[in-house]
C-alpha cells in the first residue's frame, strides 16, 4: 500500500511492517498505539522503524492512518488519571489523618 510520511512516499506491506518489528522491545505506551502480533507498540515508534524517518519528522495520526489501512488496530492515547475532587470537609479530615469512610 502507498502512503505519504511526513511529506516522503512509502510502499508499506503489512507483512514487512510485522516483519520489521519482530525483536523489537516495546517502549512504555503513554500515546496512541499499535497492536502487532501480540505486542502493543508506540506508532511513533513503529513509524521511526519502517520509515527510518526521526520521530519529531512525522505525527502519530499520520502513522495510525496507514497502519490501519494495513489492518492494524490502533488504540487512541490513553485517558489521563485524575484523582477525586475532596469536599473541603474531606479535605480537613484527610489532613488531620481521618479514616476514609466509604
């Protein structure tokens, strides 16, 4: 399949990309990410190693679209964790080293 990258023409083969990522460690998924084979993966860092292209050349949303096309699932960043909003009283009490009562 063609697909443009950051500006630069690519020949992608949904074989090769999971042949290309064969003995590659993970890194820690804090973004949009792939699945392949059994291992979820970075698409920046997918996208640095079939393209050979820097990460800071390409966006997520541009590698996400091409390996969907190839049949990838592609997951969307994770939402961020907030902690629970205290009411004031519950605020006081936690600072005073209150048991939590739910």
């Amino acid at each position: 399949m063609r697909c443009v990258i950051a500006r630069f023409p690519f020949d992608l083969v949904k074989s090769d990309v999971q042949q290309s990522m064969k003995g590659i460690k993970p890194e820690p998924v804090t973004g949009e990410s792939v699945t392949i084979g059994r291992r979820t993966f970075p698409v920046k860092q997918v996208g640095e190693v079939i393209t050979g292209q820097d990460r800071r050349d390409f966006t997520a949303g541009e590698v996400t679209r091409a390996l969907t096309r190839l049949g990838f699932t592609c997951h969307t960043a994770p939402a961020p964790v907030r902690p629970p909003v205290l009411t004031p009283v519950e605020t006081a009490s936690a600072q005073l080293g209150a048991a939590a009562h739910d």
